[in-house]
C-alpha cells in the first residue's frame, strides 16, 4: 500500500514525507493506534515509499519494479513478522511468520485495517494464544544481518509488537545498534503493553482516528449505500476504518429511522406495532442489533450535547438526523435521555448472553415506554 491510498491521515502522510525528506527516518518507529486507524497501513506505506526507485516529491511511484513489489507485500528487503499459532506442519517452537506468508499476503490485500481477530479468523485459527516466539526474534535479527537483496533499505515491519513478550529483549541490542540501512517498524494498539525496554528505544508516532470526511469517501467508493447511511455509519465509526466497513457491509437497517420507529412504537404501546417491531429486529443479526444499540447511544450521547450546546450545527449527525433531534426535544428531555442512554448500555451486554432476543427487546420496550410516559407529553 502506498501512503497516497490510506484514506485521510494527510497531516501525518505529510509528517512522514518530511521526515523522510530530511534523512531523519528513525532506525526504530513505533507506531501506536487501534488497527482501523491505519498504522499497519502507515507501516507499509513507508515502507513503499522508502524502497521507490522513482519517488518525486516523496510520493512513491507506485509502478517502478520496487513498488510493484512493496504493494503485492512480496518486496524482498520488507520483511513482515506478526503473531501466529502452531502451523499445520510445524511444531509450535518452529512456526513463525514465514510459514503463513501467503495467507498474510491475502490479508493485506483484503484487509490492511484488520484487527488480530480478523486476521486469525482469516487463517482459521481459534486459539487466542497467538504471539511471536524465539524462533520468530532469531529470524528477525537474521532478517536484518543479511545484505540488501535489492532495495536502498532492509525494513522490518512488525505488528502487534506487544505479542512478542519478553521474547522481545532479544531484539534490543538491533534496535540500539541498528546495522547499516536497517529499519524496524513495529506496530501495537496500546503502547503499556509492550516491553519497556523496547519502547522506551523506539520514536514513538501516535495515529490517530481518520476525520469523518474521509471515512465517508471511503465508505461511498466501496460500499453500495446510500447517503444517509453513509452519514449516519461514518461518525458511528468514530475513525475507525474497519468498523466502518464492518458496519456497512452487514447493514441492511436504517439506524436513525428505526431508533425513531421504536420510540414511537415504545411510547404508543400498540400490541401489533409493538409485536411487528420486535419481530423485525429480533430478525436482524446479534452483530446488527449491538451495532443498532451502539448507534443509539451514540446519537443520545449527541442530543444530549445538542440540548447543553443549545444547538446542532456541531453535532456529529447527519442532516435527517438533526431533524430527529427536533421532533424529540418535545418528548425526551436530559433526565429521560440519560435514563434511555442507561438502558441501552445495560442490554448492549445481555444480548450476547444465551437468552431470547424477542424477550430482551419487548422487555427494553417497555422499559422506554414508562420512561416517555414518566411525564404527559404528546411525541409526534
Ligand atoms: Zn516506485
């Protein structure tokens, strides 16, 4: 991947191309951020862009024979590490990166903002006791003894560098004393989790959630949605790509329409409507009904910004959902929305318990009936 294709981030894409300008590309980076905020992305971009034949301007050509190779992850001076489990073939002590090459290869072409559950789910491995062994950190400093194949660098990516444990200490002397032309990129979601002795020897670079604007680009050039969902899922994800992927490639609902629908039905109380209702969303994945719950919380969390701010103009909602917000100032006020807001973070953890969806969101109705009805007040 090169740096001009990650969606957004052009504050750091322009960070790195001036340090890079400068010569001042640290032997050690850590690059430090959730998966869908792009540093394994970030990782390679770099690392594109270093080994270009034809950079102009510090944008890597993306054709010259370097590129070609950095972008289909088969660059032979770009060596990849990342957790694994025991291989089909080897022995546990023995399997290390290398023997799940090509299927890390399919991942990255299909899933650069994948998160380590993505990734085991892609090479169908259960077992959460993915990390990098011994082996693995002998192959590191191998991989960086050796001479240049052909690139100007040897580039080490590694992610999730908080699952090399205290194997990691292994590497310390590398990333003190980096040979010629070495360069170690690691990754990690959470900079406490990794050894200390190896972040306290890293340039340390934060990436932070891509702007909304960006992620709704993305999510209308790769996603059949219309532009409402597009809204409505771009400021749901928060900055984070593979959410928003996620949530529009399983979405068949129209979040803001239906949160309105179930207030209405919820406050009305009719037997039918209230049994259509729950028929239509107990029909919907587990997955779909958290997303659906996680939005509205997301929006009461907004309308009760709105109600302290006094108005929408800053809100992180779509148009038809500020409209939302006006109808329901006549019926919902602070006291009720932080009771609503109560109540969907308390059943967003039961839905995953073995129990009946149908029960759960009847009982969450009548739960917001009584709190809409706490006061007279007509909701249109
Ligand atoms: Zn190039």
């Amino acid at each position: 991947m090169r740096l001009e294709e990650i969606p957004g981030q052009n504050h750091l894409k322009s960070y790195f191309k001036k340090v890079i300008s400068e010569n001042r590309m640290p032997h050690a980076l850590l690059l430090v951020g959730d998966e869908g905020f792009g540093p394994l992305a970030f990782a390679n971009g770099i690392a594109t862009l270093l080994q270009c034949n034809n950079a102009i301007d510090f944008v890597a050509c993306g054709v010259c024979s370097s590129c070609v190779k950095s972008t289909q992850y088969i660059h032979p001076d770009i060596h990849f590490s990342f957790p694994v489990v025991k291989h089909d073939k080897f022995k546990r002590e023995d399997t290390t990166s290398k023997n799940f090459l090509p299927e890390w290869r399919t991942f990255l072409q299909s899933n650069i903002f994948g998160d380590l559950n993505d990734w085991l789910n892609h090479i169908n491995a259960s077992d959460k006791g993915a990390n990098m062994n011994v082996t693995e950190c002998n192959g590191i400093i191998k991989n960086l003894s050796l001479k240049t194949y052909e690139g100007k660098y040897k580039i080490q990516i590694i992610w999730h560098s908080e699952l090399l444990g205290k194997e990691g200490n292994r590497l310390l002397k590398l990333i003190e004393e980096p040979t010629p032309e070495s360069i170690i990129i690691l990754t990690c979601t959470n900079r406490n989790a990794i050894l200390n002795t190896i972040r306290s020897r890293c340039q340390i670079v934060n990436v932070p959630p891509i702007d909304d604007d960006s992620i709704g680009t993305y999510l209308e050039n790769n996603f059949s949605i219309n532009g409402d969902q597009v809204n409505e899922i771009k400021y749901l994800a928060s900055g984070n790509l593979r959410t928003a992927s996620q949530i529009a490639s399983r979405s068949q609902m129209n979040y803001s329409e239906d949160m309105l629908n179930w207030f209405r039905y919820a406050y009305k109380a009719d037997p039918d409507d209230l049994n259509e209702w729950v028929t239509y969303l107990a029909s919907k994945s587990k997955q779909d009904i958290k997303t659906f719950m996680r939005y509205t919380l997301h929006f009461l969390r907004e309308y009760l910004l709105g109600m302290n701010l006094k108005e929408t103009n800053s809100l992180r909602l779509s148009n038809e959902e500020k409209n939302v917000i006006l109808k329901m100032q006549k019926i919902i006020n602070r006291p009720k929305t932080e009771q609503l807001s109560f109540i969907f973070s308390k059943n967003i953890g039961y839905i995953d318990r073995n129990l009946s969806i149908k029960i759960l969101i009847m009982n969450m109705t009548l739960e917001i009936n009584e709190i809409l009805r706490s006061e007279i007040n007509k909701f249109v």
